[in-house]
C-alpha cells in the first residue's frame, strides 16, 4: 500500500512514521524548505539553543512521550525544572492560583489579589444560582462568565485559554477546548461543585501522582521533527521539502492507484504520483484548497476554519547587566490589562538545558498577538522587541539590554475553535469518508497541542492502514 502524506508538520510526520511501521509505502510531501511545522529549533547569541516555536507538550497525553522515545529522544525528555509561573495583573505578579481548571477554581478564596473582593463575592452565587444549561456546545468565557462573573474569564480564563489557542475565550468551544470543564458544567450545578468534584476523580484516579504535567526535550521540542524524519527514511519512508502539491484528483478508469497527486517543486513543474491513499496534515485552508473538486462540502467546511497569528520574541541577556534573575517560570498577562505582550517565559529558568549551556545568559521569550489583535503584528521586528521590552521593564524592573533577539512570526498559525467546531469536524469526516483512501489530521481537527496532534495522525494512519486492509481482502 503506497500511502501520500501532504504536510510535514509533526502531525504530517507522526502519521508517516505510524504508516512505515506498519508496513506501508510512504511519500510525504512538505512545500517549505523544512520539516516541523511549528515545531522549530534555532540558536541566539551565536551558541545558545532555543525554542522559536511550541517548547513544551503535554505529558499526562501519552502520545507526544510516546513518540519522543519512538524516535530515539527518550532519554532527552525533561520536565520543566520549575512550574512557578504568575499573572501579571493588577500592576504586579501575582502567583498562579492553585486548584484551578482552565481559571475556574475550586476554591474561590485561591483567586485573592487576582479577582477583587467584589469578583469574590460574584463568584459565590454560583452555588445558589440555579442550573445554567450547557446544551451541545457553549463558548467557554460566555458560560465561566454567567456563572462565576466576568472577572474570573478577564483575569484567568482568558491568559490561560490564549497561551494555548491565542483565542477569544468568549468565542471558543468550551466543549472543544477544555471538554474537562464541559462535562463537570453537565455533571453539576453548580460549576465551583463540578470543578471539586472532577478534582476528586483525578485524584482517587491517581492522576495527581501520575509525574509531571508537561515535558521537553534537552535541546528543545524543536529536535521531535527531524528525530522523526530520520527514523522515517530509516524505514524507507521517502520525504522531501520544497515540493508543493498543486492538484489532487482521484484516478480514471486506466490509471494506476486510487489517487494522483500533482506537484511543484523548485518553482517549476514537478511529478504526478499516483498513490493508493492520502493523508491531508495541513492546515484547514491549504485542505480547503485541495479538496475543492473532489469534497466541495468538506472544502466549504474547511474554509471557514479560522486562524489566529502570533509572534514570538526571544531575548537573551548577560547575566551580569541584570539586577537579580526573575524567579519562576514565566507570567501570563490578561488582555484586559490593556499590555503589548500575552505571556513571558523564562526559558533559563524553565528548562535546565537552557540554563547550563551558557551559564553567563538567561534566554527568556515574550508571545504577542491573539485572535483579532492582528494590529499588533503589523509591527517590524524590531517594534516588536522594543514593546516587549517595555512591557518588561514595567513587570520586572528589567531594564538591561539584551545581547541578541530573535522575532518568530506565525501567521495564521492557531486555528480557532468557536462554538460548534467539533460538529463541523464531524461533517468534514462524515464527507471524506465517502472518499477511498483519503483522510485528515493535525491541529484543525482534535487539538492544537503536540500530544493532540499527534493523536490525530495516529487516527488517519491507522483508519487508512484499516481501509486498504479491507480493500485488499475484497480484491
């Protein structure tokens, strides 16, 4: 079974690998010069290794460790050497409140300092306010806010859920992005009672005691790509860059396979291949696109996927011409607090790997951008490390100038999940399955983080591996 895979983002590459250990024949087709999507791993000040896109993934989701040992990378997985992080509110870095799911607590008293004694009190009517239905599908900063009031979703709900989506808490799916609190919303009725109560499950399920919440990887997450690229073409699997897909059509009567894909490569023509199936790990816009002559309804569908731009602005400093190193990990900033940048994180702090490889540096990164502020991405770079200074000169004291910057820019690179995204997945699959041999995965569909994404090129590898099995037997 000859499988094309178009997309080498981690998504496009975990499915390619899932494919080749099974048995079948892959091409994977990547139109940038490089491999890892948003996962990408530079240098600043001439040594130093960093991050310039994801730098962390999920560790209670298997899917991300999994592949990271699969690959040969198991023994430079790392959690973070501290979880101290903040919210910069209200004038001053305030500790993370504890016990908390997505910002919405279980003990409202954690929240002091963050929420004024006036949101504390709001907070507690929602034990006495009767049930607030959730139905199918409810935008998280809508619901958090009828319940508990506005102050929790502007101060805690909202810097945490743009961390992850760079999104509007008031449009995204509460049921697609944090599905933990959608079903404690419909277990109680109280959301404070359903929060303590989905806490207790964790914890009589051992969950609490189960290690550390995120990894890394020694060197950066940005070394998963190309470890699993090589294990790829170890395998047999053939991968190339540069090589954009121009048309994908199903085949005639008379040609071989069942589909043929047509590409550009070096800015001229490049080949047809024909394949038995495909796999789209792009984004929803690049599927669109292609999918338009064969699934018209799955493309509209695909279409109106929206995305979310950011920028990521990574400073490096001498040790010497700082008064003192930040303590923690990092801050999130609340959109309501009217700052440039959303979050800051301590890179040397963070990982032990950033901090050891050049004593004499601390490396730490800003993110700017959410869902319709793409205003503040119209900025040069060097407007950009300029706002983050200042931003960090009024949060820290930090006034020293940095040795080197680095400013990574991704358009369109979060796709947003509004209310009804998961029925909108459904209808795209329901469509493509009526299609042999074709499938879709990656950050568009089931979750934008690494484990996620990974999880859904597992799922269209296998789901394709399980159709060309029925085909053959059929034969």
């Amino acid at each position: 079974m000859h499988v094309i895979v178009i997309g080498g983002g981690i998504a496009g590459l975990a499915a390619a690998h899932r494919l080749l250990r099974d048995g079948a024949a892959v091409t994977l087709l990547e139109a940038s010069p490089r491999l890892g999507g948003k996962l990408y791993a530079g240098d600043i000040a001439g040594a130093a290794a960093v991050d310039l896109g994801a730098e962390a993934m999920l560790a209670r989701r298997p899917e991300g460790v999994d592949l990271a040992r699969a690959v040969g990378l198991g023994d430079a997985l790392e959690p973070p050497a501290t979880a101290g992080a903040s919210i910069w509110t209200r004038g001053a870095l305030r500790p993370m409140p504890r016990g908390h799911v997505m910002g919405v607590p279980a003990d409202p008293a954690a929240l002091g300092g963050v929420v004024s004694p006036d949101g504390l009190a709001r907070i507690a009517e929602d034990e006495t306010l009767p049930r607030t239905e959730v139905g199918e599908d409810v935008a998280v900063g809508a619901y958090v806010a009828e319940r508990l009031g506005r102050e929790v979703v502007d101060r805690l709900v909202e810097p945490l859920l743009g961390g992850v989506y760079a999104g509007d808490a008031y449009r995204l799916s509460m049921r697609a992005a944090v599905p933990q609190l959608y079903e404690a919303a419909r277990a109680e009725r109280s959301l404070l009672a359903g929060v303590r109560a989905l806490q207790e499950r964790q914890a009589a399920a051992g969950a609490a005691a189960s290690g550390p919440v995120f990894m890394g990887i020694d060197g950066g997450i940005g070394r998963l790509p190309p470890a699993t690229a090589d294990a790829c073409r170890a395998a047999g699997g053939d991968l190339r860059t540069g090589t954009s897909v121009r048309e994908l059509r199903r085949a005639r009567s008379g040609e071989a396979g069942t589909w043929h894909v047509g590409t550009d490569a070096g800015g001229g023509a490049g080949e047809t291949f024909a394949a038995d199936a495909v796999i789209l790990a792009v984004p929803a816009p690049a599927a669109a696109r292609l999918l338009a002559a064969e699934a018209p309804a799955a493309s509209a569908e695909l279409a109106a996927v929206e995305y979310a731009s950011m920028a990521l602005v990574t400073l490096a400093f001498r040790r010497a011409d700082l008064d003192g190193t930040p303590p923690g990990s990092g801050f999130l900033v609340p959109p309501v607090d009217g700052r440039t940048i959303k979050a800051s994180t301590f890179s040397a702090n963070k990982w032990a790997w950033s901090g050891a490889q050049d004593p004499e540096l601390f490396v730490l990164r800003t993110s700017v951008g959410r869902y319709g502020e793409e205003e503040q991405l119209r900025r040069d770079d060097g407007e950009l490390v300029a706002a983050s200074r200042h931003d960090l000169e009024a949060a820290l004291g930090l006034s020293a100038k940095p040795v080197d910057a680095l400013v990574s820019r991704w358009d369109d690179g979060l796709p947003q999940y509004p209310v009804g995204h998961l029925d909108r997945v459904a209808r795209v699959r329901r469509d493509l399955a009526a299609l042999p041999g074709m499938a879709v995965c990656g950050a568009a569909y089931d979750g934008v983080g690494i484990p996620a994404c990974i999880a859904s090129a597992w799922r269209a590898a296998e789901a394709t591996l399980a159709r060309g099995a029925e085909a053959g037997a059929g034969q």
